[in-house]
C-alpha cells in the first residue's frame, strides 16, 4: 500500500479505500486529498442526520476538583459506543465544554474546538460519524464549578 494513503489515513482516520479515491482523485496531493476527505465526511454525516440514535455514553470530566462536566453524547449502536473513536469523542467534547462554558448544544457545536482553532466541535462530531458510519449528536450536557 502507497506510504501517501497509509499517512492520510493516519491524520483523517477515514477509511483506506476512501483515503485511496481522495488521493486519485487529488492527484496525489494530500492537502486536496484530505479537503475531499472532509466535503465526503460532511455528506456522509448528512445523509445519516435523520437516523436514530439509541446508544452512548455519559462522559463525566472534572478539571482541578473545581470544574466538572457530564455530557450524554448519542451513537446508533452499543458497538460504535464502546468504539475507541466515540469514546475519544466524548472526551474531547467534556474537555471544551469545561474550558469554554457554552450554554447551549448548538453554541457548543460552533465553538471553535480548543486543541485547534481550525475547526469546530461540529467538524468533530462530523468527521467521527464519517469514520464509524453512525449518526451521533451531542443529547446534552451539565457543567458546574465551584
């Protein structure tokens, strides 16, 4: 397998035949490549948006003993909730919602995602249901501090 897919793959997490099309179809230049990943990813996450979501995790994450966050993040199956990916998810959500104190589900979506600016908690939470091929969504969450 061509070293340019196995590093693409690496950095979007999409899937090696869909990290191979982007790369034909690019060309071969991995930052096209990985902008395709990205427009594919969104119409994927698209065409799955009405799909129930019926398993998840309740994320709990506590900064310093004097933030704490519980997030309810939705997937549509016990296999993608247990998922390596999901949980990671979850995580880094828990971590935002701790830093940035949204009020609100859609105010967390379009935040711009701490560890990189580049991107929002919407582009996350897309990019992982390209990856797992499952709707998710943020149900809800509570954030206290002392």
């Amino acid at each position: 397998m061509d070293n340019t897919i196995l590093k693409l793959r690496e950095e979007t997490q999409a899937g090696v035949m869909d990290c191979a099309k982007a790369m034909k179809d690019a060309g071969g230049d991995i930052e096209k490549a990985k902008q395709l990943l990205m427009e594919r990813g969104a119409a994927k996450a698209s065409s799955k948006a009405e799909r129930k979501t019926g398993s998840g995790v309740l994320e709990t994450y506590v900064h310093g003993g004097r933030i704490g966050v519980l997030l309810e993040l939705r997937c549509e199956t016990d296999f993608v909730a247990k998922n390596e990916t999901f949980r990671e998810l979850a995580h880094e959500i828990a971590m935002q919602i701790a830093s940035m104190n949204p009020q609100t589900v859609d105010e967390l979506l379009e935040q711009e995602f701490i560890k990189d600016p580049s991107q929002k908690i919407q582009d996350l939470v897309t990019q992982a249901i390209a990856t797992t091929g499952e709707n998710m969504k943020v149900e809800r969450f509570a954030r206290f501090e002392l």
